[in-house]
C-alpha cells in the first residue's frame, strides 16, 4: 500500500498535466488540418524545429518571450512548406509529412553542432525558461492541492483553455463552419464559392502555431534545455489521438491526458527503479492499445457495410440485368 500511495498521489497528477500539455497543444492544431481533410503526419517536425529555435532564440535575446516568438515562427516556416507541398503541388500528404520530420531530426543535430559546438543537448548557456504563474489565495484555499492549479507555466493554461475555445470555434464561428465544411464536403464547399486552398492553408498555419507552442513549451517550460529528438514521438501520439477522435477537441482532450498519465506514470516508475527499456515503452504500448480498441471497435460496422454490400450484389440476378438491357438491333 506504501508503494501505491507513493506512486498514485497528488504529485502524479501535477506531473500528469505537464506532460499533457505538449501533446494537447499539438493535438489540438492537428485538429485543424484533420477536420479541414489534410491528413498531417508532420507534427513531430514542427515540435521539434520549434524546440530547437525557441532554445536559440531565448539565448540570443535574454527572454523567454523570444524565444517562445522565434520557436514559433520556425514551427509556422514547415507550416507553411507542408501547405505549399500539399495544398497548391497536391503532393502526398504522408510523404511530406514524413520528409520534413526527417528534416528537422536533422536540422536541429547539425545546427546544434554549428551554432554550439557541441552534440546530444544544450544546457544553460543563459536560456531563460518560460515564468510560472503563481495563482493568489490558491494555496490558502486548497492547501497542498493548490498545485494542480497553480505553479505552471502560462502555455500550460493556454493548452486547456484552447479546448473549450476550439469547441466555440468549430461550432459557433463562420470559420469553423468553413474548415468542417472543406473537410467533409469539399464538392459542397468549392458550389458555395469557397475557397478551399485559402481555408487548408489557413488551417495548416494554425496547426503550425500550436506545434511551435508545443515545441516551445518542451524546451523552455517542461524542462528548460534543447536534446536531440527532443519531441520523442509525442508528434505521432497526437497523430493517433487524431485518428480515433476525428479532431474532436473533448476527444483530444481525453486521448491526451491518457498518454500524458501514461508518460508521467512510466517517469515514476522509473524513479522506483524499474528497468528503463520497459518504462520508456509504456506510453506508446498505450498508443498501440488504443489504436487496436479503435479498430476492434469500428469491426463491427464494416462487417455490416461487406455484408450489406454483398447482399445487394447478390438482389441483382444476372437474368434480370439481360432483362433490363436494350434489344439489340441485328
């Protein structure tokens, strides 16, 4: 019971939600180009492009703003590459995807190496971490409970704050009318006079601003240091929270806290001695159970679509289609 005690507690959660907040931040600009039809895969490349400069840009300035500033704007460039690629030369959607996360991956190990002379991370150096916000009368209320709200970095709340947001925007707003209609209609879209390049261009560039948040918030808020392969996958976990929720914020929301926990839980594990391999591996054991319950769930459906199908194949008799068809002419 000790051990539990030691592993579940208040500590677990307060770790949980900083882990979340990077892949929730992803998430929800993957959001954007998933209900806008843009299959994006490059979310890891634009994290981790964005953690890189955001490290450059807050020791070169002395702020953390920036660098946030510059983090992001490197993150809106593959944005905006990704859309040019996709949106207006229709090249595959995974292949460019994939090509610019190899990109950065390789970008950010020789720009490493040029700009600090060194390789594998940079610590110190005068980067300035992102402030944290300290909420008054937090603790006076909820006593030791007060930091599940307070103590964090403001991206943090910016993160859980965008949901609710994003749920007004794709519901309430003229813009979010447009993006779900490019994405599920985009016939519809293009006979109402919209333009569907402008709206996956405009949905890519705020995908892009908040990988840039995500990647910047790796660097300078979760830990404040730059390591190569910094993002770690948390771009492709996004990519499947995307898959089984379709780009629904309160569905990105869910899938991001259990790979959060999942993450923060395998980082406690490791701290009571667990061999690394094994707790390394457990975030993306949960990505894969979660992919396999999605499919096993949705089994069900297209067996009765094939047999639907079938059936109806099967109504046609091949004496009724003779029957049918015109009398030829001799």
């Amino acid at each position: 019971m000790e051990v539990l005690g030691n592993l579940f507690n208040i500590a677990l959660l307060v770790a949980t939600i900083r882990t979340t907040t990077p892949i929730l931040l992803v998430a929800l600009g993957g959001s954007f180009t998933t209900k806008a039809g843009i299959f994006n895969i490059g979310l890891e490349g634009q994290m981790l492009i964005a953690a890189f400069f955001a490290v450059v840009g807050s020791i070169y300035t002395g702020s953390s703003l920036g660098g946030l500033l510059i983090g992001v704007s490197a993150a809106l460039l593959f944005a905006l590459i990704y859309a040019v690629l996709v949106v207006s030369f229709r090249a595959n959607e995974v292949v460019v995807g994939l090509a610019l996360n190899i990109l950065a991956g390789g970008m950010t190990i020789s720009l490493l190496k040029a700009i600090f002379g060194t390789r594998g991370s940079v610590v110190g150096r005068g980067i300035v971490g992102l402030p944290k916000v300290q909420i008054p009368g937090a603790r006076d209320v909820m006593g030791s409970s007060a930091q599940l709200i307070s103590g964090f970095t403001p991206l943090v709340y910016v993160a859980f704050l965008a949901v609710p947001l994003l749920i007004l925007v794709y519901n309430r707003t003229q813009l979010g009318l447009y993006i779900r209609v490019v994405g599920e209609k985009p016939e519809a879209a293009e006979a109402l006079g919209i333009s569907i390049a402008r709206i996956r261009y405009g949905a890519s560039m705020l995908c892009g601003l908040f990988a840039g948040l995500a990647g910047a918030h790796m660097s300078l808020g979760y830990i404040t240091m730059f390591t190569e392969n910094m993002s770690s996958g948390r771009g492709f976990m996004a990519v499947a929270i995307l898959i089984f929720s379709a780009g629904d914020p309160l569905k990105v929301l869910a899938g991001c806290l259990l790979f959060g926990f999942a993450d923060a839980f395998s980082l406690r594990l490791q701290s009571f001695g667990f061999p690394s391999y094994l707790v390394l591996a457990v975030p993306y054991s949960v990505a894969l159970v979660a992919l396999f319950a999605l499919s096993w769930r949705g089994r069900p459906k297209r067996l009765r679509e094939t047999a639907e199908t079938i059936r109806r194949a099967l109504s046609v008799h091949p004496a009724d289609a003779g029957r049918d068809a015109p009398a030829s002419r001799s």
